[in-house]
C-alpha cells in the first residue's frame, strides 16, 4: 500500500493552509481574506506573528510604573523608627497599594507575551521584576510583616528603584554593565 505524501503550499503569498489527516492524505484549505504579513515561518512552523495590542498599551503605561517606583521608595524612605499611629496606617497601606499595584503590573507585562508565554522568561528585566513582586508579596503577609526579619526584606520594595536609574540616559550602561572594576593597588609607603 502506497501513502500519498503531503501536499505543501509553494509559498504563504497563495494563502492556503495544510491540515494534514490522521491517514497522511492532506487537505488545503484556502484562508481568503488573511493578511500574509500577521503569519511567519519560525522553525519550520506557521506562526501568528500580530503584536499583542496589550503590549502596546502596557508600553504606554511605561512612565506610570517609573513614577510609581519612585513613590514607593519616597515612601520607605519616610518611614521612621517609631512612627504615629496614622504615619504608621498611611506607610502600610501605601506599601500594600503599591505591592498590589506591582503584582497587577507583572501580570499584565506576562499577558502582553501571550502565545509565546516562554518569551517573558528570556529576559532578565522579567525575572527581577517576578522575583521583587513575589518577595514584595510575601512580605505584606501579616505573620511576616510583624517579625523582625521585616526590616531586612524591604529590600525587595527599595529595589524597584532600578526601573529610575534605568530612565536616567548615563546611568543605565553603569547598572547592566558587565565587566568588574579593575582594583588599583595601594601603596602605603
């Protein structure tokens, strides 16, 4: 018994799509009316290739996320050692608006690339942000919020100031640079 081999379109310009049968014979089907430019070829595979119009919003929502950073450490920075009753309410609810408010942020940032899911965990900004909103998270959990390692795990809320520094022009090459400072010697005598 001799099986047919499939059928292949000779390019994406004729618009057609293959969907090859349990039993190897293939059926093309015409898709009249689709714009050869929302398709590409990625390994070997058609693939949609429309930008996700939620990455355009979430980029015009990029200055919202710098400012909101800058608030967050203008907030740990007024936080005293003994701070009134309604100092200490306003810095613990602007602390939980601000972690809520990041928490949605990391949501979004991964929507914008679905299909390719895999594609957020590729770049390194991702990875800190998920990692600073799960730390910053974690923290506002009551039982840890009110032990003494507290103080110490802020880190995760003063270390979103990296999305300031990274708007500032000059400052940038400093925080992704890679090479280690040469370390001169000294002399003492």
């Amino acid at each position: 018994m001799h099986l047919a081999q499939p059928r292949r379109p000779s390019s994406l310009l004729q618009r057609r799509l293959c969907i090859y049968c349990w039993f190897s014979s293939s059926l093309v089907v015409n898709i009249d009316g689709e714009n050869d430019e929302n398709f590409g070829v990625i390994d070997g595979r058609l693939v949609a290739t429309r930008r996700n119009k939620l990455k355009d919003y979430y980029q015009m929502t990029k200055w919202f996320w710098v400012i909101l950073a800058l608030v967050s450490l203008t907030i740990q920075a007024t936080r005293t050692v003994d701070p009134g009753p309604i100092h200490g309410k306003l810095l613990n609810s602007g602390e939980l608006a601000i972690t809520i408010a990041f928490d949605v942020e990391i949501v979004l940032r991964f929507a914008t690339y679905l299909p390719d899911w895999r594609d957020f965990f590729r770049k390194g900004r991702n990875w800190l942000d998920l990692i600073l909103a799960i730390g910053s998270t974690i923290i506002q959990i009551p039982p840890v919020r009110s032990s003494e390692a507290y103080p110490w795990l802020t880190i995760f809320q003063l270390l979103r100031f990296y999305r300031v520094i990274l708007e500032v022009p000059r400052m940038k090459p400093l925080l992704v640079s890679r090479r280690t400072p040469k370390i001169m010697p000294i002399r003492l005598g």
